[in-house]
C-alpha cells in the first residue's frame, strides 16, 4: 500500500480460477490487506450487464470506495476504487476475467 516499491504500483497478475457472477464481493485480493481490516463490499446495484458495490469499513473509519463491474459475454471487468480515511490515498485494483470454460 503506501509503502510499495515502485516496481509494485503497476505489478500485473496472471490467475486461473472460477469466479462466479452472482457474488463479485470477493474477487479484489486488495480487500484482504491489513489495512482494510474490517472493511466489506456491498451491492448496491446490478442489472443484466453491469453491478456495484459500496465499500462499507467497520470502526468509523473514513475509508470511503466502490466497485464496478461490467459484464458481456467475451469477458468480465471489474474496477475498485478506495480512499484510506485519514490518508489522502487513494488506489485501484482492476480485474479482467475471460472465460475458458465451465467451473468443476
């Protein structure tokens, strides 16, 4: 987070798993660092192509965010925006999922 080497700040990752459309909550592997403790998506929006999620943090913090995600049929984007309370820092992590088959 803030104290990422520059050669972090644009690190690409490669992944193979299954995402399932119904709950992207869970998808931005961000979530999980330390400094997003208590910190969850919400969805506040969905429709047949597209779906938004509100970053709800516990503690009062003033952690403030949101998620994006479009659907079609040849891929699957998603953008999270967070701004750490406290902080005047703000980050993204985007996510482009392709499909390559059925989940077993």
């Amino acid at each position: 987070m803030p104290h990422l080497d520059e050669n972090l700040r644009y690190a690409t990752v490669t992944v193979t798993r299954c995402i399932d459309p119904r709950d992207l909550s869970r998808e931005f592997w961000m979530l999980h660092d330390v400094s997003l403790q208590g910190c969850r998506l919400v969805k506040s929006f969905e429709s047949q192509d597209a779906a938004t999620y509100a970053l709800q943090c516990d503690g009062g913090r003033a952690t403030t965010g949101d998620a994006q995600w479009q659907f079609a049929p040849e891929k699957l984007v998603g953008m999270l925006h967070v701004r750490l309370g406290g902080k005047n820092m703000t980050f993204y992590q985007r996510i482009v999922a392709t499909p390559i088959g059925s989940c077993e």
